[in-house]
C-alpha cells in the first residue's frame, strides 16, 4: 500500500511542479519595461540634445508598432521617463487609449559613466532643472507631485544608481497601494539596472535593451520581482 501511494505522488508531481514554481511569485502586481524607441541620437551615435529629442524614421515606426503590441495587454498605470525620446515612444499609445501618462524624473537615463572610476556610493541627490513640455505634450503627460517637476542632478554613476534606487522605491510603495499592472518607458542603462534591482539582483547592466522591448515582471511573495521574459 505504501508503494501503491508513493507511486502515485510520483506521477503527480509533474502536475504539481507549476503550480509550486507559480506560488513564488503568485504576487498581483505587474510591471512591464519598454525601452524607448530608436532616436537619432541612437543612430547617428552623436548624442546632441536636438538628437536625442528626435526620434529617427525607424523609431517612428517602432513608437508605432509599440502602440499595437500594448493594445494586447492590459495595463492600469503608465508612467515615463522625463526625457522626449521617452515621452514621444509611449505618445501614440496614450493618444490611442485617450489616456495621460505619470513622468518620474527617477526614470531618467543613468548610469552610462564607467563604474570603475567611483568608489564611493552616494546619499543624495539635488534637483536639476525644470522639466518643460510643449503644449503638445502637456495634454498627455502629468507629475504626480511638486517636486517631479524637477529633474535630479546625477553628476556620476553613484549617483545615478541612487536615482534608479529611488525609482524602485517609488515603484514598491505604489504596488503596496493597489494591485495594478504598471507600463515604464525608460532607457537603456538605467533600465537594466532598474530591473536588476526589482529582482533583488547586484545593478551591474546585465541586460541589453533593444529600442522598444519589453521586459514583463512579475512581484514575488517577498517584496521583489521576477523578470518572466524579454521581447524584442
């Protein structure tokens, strides 16, 4: 009899595997990455203020292409990086679903100066300047308070792991509130250290982030996130 009942939990532990491997993320919260589309400062490598501003031709399209793939999801909260290429990705969406997107001065791009050259972590960070939007722009996009009007002034890579880690922060506090899928737009450097840092994991800029990918995660029992998948 005994043998009858191990030989039964034994083929069904195949069935029960998922189910285990579910419950440790079984977390109500979700968050999905975009990284913005491609600017002309992407494809010319000359990064001026007007390039990284524009969008180039593909990126157009890809802000496009964008706009359909997230009618598939379902998404409660969009949110976004003060910086244009970060806000003209996400605006066809927005326009689409005649909804506003949140801009976090936290989700600016970071973290590009090289690591090794700082040793010492940082403890604060001052506000930079004002963030202005066109008038264009100002009918899809708020700030949730006073001080997100105001970009930080992130002079190092300390610094901008510090900014990135108040993003994280920003992020965990508003998933306590509500459970909500929440759509980031942001950067290359700064979001794969975003994502490490939601799974817990040492901000090290493991992840190359294609133009307009999305990283899909989930929240875990314990607080912290569990990066399912990437699509290009």
């Amino acid at each position: 009899m005994f043998v009858k009942i191990i030989f039964s939990l034994l083929l069904s532990l195949p069935l029960l595997l998922p189910a285990i491997a579910q419950s440790s993320w079984a977390g109500e919260n979700e968050i999905y990455f975009v990284r913005h589309a491609e600017s002309m400062g992407n494809l010319t490598h000359k990064h001026t203020q007007k390039n990284d501003r524009t969008l180039s031709p593909k990126g157009i399209k890809q802000a496009q292409q964008l706009m359909h793939t997230l009618d598939s999801l379902h998404i409660d909260v969009v949110i976004v990086s003060p910086k244009y290429r970060a806000l003209l990705t996400i605006l066809p969406y927005l326009k689409s679903r005649r909804i506003t997107a949140e801009i976090w001065p936290e989700l600016a791009e970071c973290c590009w100066q090289k690591k090794q050259q700082y040793r010492s972590p940082s403890y604060s960070l001052a506000r930079g300047k004002k963030i202005k939007l066109t008038t264009k722009l100002q009918r899809w996009f708020s700030f949730p308070d006073t001080d997100s009007h105001y970009n930080y002034h992130t002079r190092n890579y300390p610094d901008g792991l510090l900014q990135t880690q108040k993003a994280v922060k920003r992020l965990k506090e508003s998933a306590k509130q509500s459970d909500k899928t929440i759509l980031i737009i942001g950067h290359y450097h700064a979001g794969s250290r975003l994502l490490e840092m939601l799974q817990n994991l040492e901000p090290i800029g493991r992840y190359k982030l294609a133009n307009t990918s999305i990283s899909h995660l989930v929240e875990k029992a314990d607080g912290s996130y569990l990066l399912l998948n990437q699509k290009r």
